[in-house]
C-alpha cells in the first residue's frame, strides 16, 4: 500500500529516528498532532510516555507493549493510548500508521 502523494507532500517531522528507518507526514494544529508514519525498515520503539495518543494500523504488523500488556497488531487495527501510559512496540518494515497525539507539539516539523 502506497500513500497517497498528496499525503507525501505532508511535512516531515523532526523525529529522533533516520528517514532510511521512518518517514513521516504531518499535519499539525493547536489542537493536536496528526502523523502518518511509513516504515521502511524493522523498528524498535523503546518504551516511552507522554499525553494521550490514539492510532490506527493501515498495513503491516505491530507488536505493541501498551502498559505492559503486549498484542500484535495488524491491518485495521486500532490502539489507544492514555496519557502517561508506558508503551513500546516493535514494528515490521513496511508498516503504515496513522497517529494522532493529544500534544500538538509533540515532534516539531522539519524545515
């Protein structure tokens, strides 16, 4: 599954992970973050806290640790985050998701 290339033209976000790694495409407001993530390769995301976040998975597989409960995800999935819930995860190259955080100005955009 491609993303669209209207959804490409996004801005990318000044993440601590390469772009070789993760791509990202944002779309930002005071009221919150909203970032499609294309991984490129194997990830992990060590675990990790902060305000709400609520996701969906578009493609690939996710294997979520979500406040020491761990569950596979795939397509279709959705996960939810409460604020200040430890979570990790490990991600398969390939995945896309969709991610919506409660913190605006959780990653700033690049450029």
């Amino acid at each position: 599954m491609e993303l669209p290339e209207f959804i490409r033209k996004f801005p990318a976000l000044d993440v601590p992970f390469p772009e070789d790694v993760v791509k990202s495409y944002a779309v930002q407001s005071d009221a919150g973050l909203v970032v499609f993530f294309d991984f490129v390769q194997d990830m992990v995301l060590p675990p990790h806290s902060h305000l709400a976040q609520w996701g969906t998975v578009l493609s690939g597989e996710i294997e979520f640790t979500i406040g020491g409960e761990t569950k596979t995800l795939t397509s279709g999935a959705i996960y939810n985050i409460p604020a200040h819930v430890e979570h990790g995860a490990v991600i398969k190259a390939g995945t896309k998701v969709i991610d919506v955080f409660e913190e605006p100005y959780r990653y700033p955009l690049k450029g």
